[in-house]
C-alpha cells in the first residue's frame, strides 16, 4: 500500500509559521500516532499558536483543529501538482530539503539521480505526510 496509510512509512505532521511578508520563520515537525481525529487534536493542542489560521491539505483528520479553537481552511490537492499550489510553496521547499538531507546523510551512496523523493501532500499552516521507517 503507497500513500499516508502504508505499513512502511511513519506519519508526521509539519507546521509552518509564516511572517506578515509570507515568508517561514518557524517550522515544526512531530511524529503521529496516526492520522486521526484525537492524535491531531492533541498535537495542535500543543503545538499551535492561539488565533493562527491553519491550512490543510484537506485531510479529513485536520477538521478536528476547527473543533479545538483555529480557523480552518482546507484546499483539496488531489492530483495537482505542487506547483498549481502556491499556498503550499514554503512547506513544499521545507519537506524536500528536510527529505534530501536526510537520505544524503543516512545513506551517502546514493546518487541524486537514484534518489526517488515523493511529493508529500502538504500545506502552510498544517500537512500530513509520511516519512520511510528506515
């Protein structure tokens, strides 16, 4: 199974914070349970500024952030490439940085032309991902 539910991968969730010029300015990243209602409400709970705006990929679970006191707004991306979605430029660089240090420094051997990074649907304010257990 490929995709956020795959036996092989471990969930996360990234959170940009972005100043008044829509540029990041700080970034967290935090391993899940799993994509659920409760594992993300307690993150946001505990990660999250009071009164942010939150934007998600549109992941059913990322309603729960409305239940818990922010502004939710989704943007469904199925199918569309990163760049059709300008909301997302910030985390998309961040995740594909984040993804190629980490393979160039676990397993240097590896060319960049073998290296096979997936786009991970995403999001400024909130995204779900998944990241190989290896």
């Amino acid at each position: 199974m490929l995709g956020r539910g795959s036996e092989n991968k471990v969930p996360i969730v990234v959170a940009v914070a972005l100043d008044e010029a829509g540029h990041p300015i700080h970034m967290k990243v935090a391993k899940v349970e799993t994509f659920s209602f409760a594992a993300i409400a307690y993150w946001a709970q505990g990660s999250l500024a009071r009164g942010c705006e939150v934007i998600s990929d549109g992941l059913v679970c990322f309603r729960v952030v409305a239940d818990v006191g922010w502004l939710h707004q989704p943007l469904i991306v199925n199918g569309r490439h990163p760049k059709d979605l300008p909301d997302f430029c910030w985390i998309n660089s961040i995740i594909s940085n984040l993804k190629l240090a980490l393979v160039e420094r676990s397993m240097p051997y590896i060319s960049r032309s073998m290296l096979i990074v997936t786009w991970a649907t995403s999001v400024i304010g909130l995204i779900a991902a998944s990241t190989s257990k290896r």
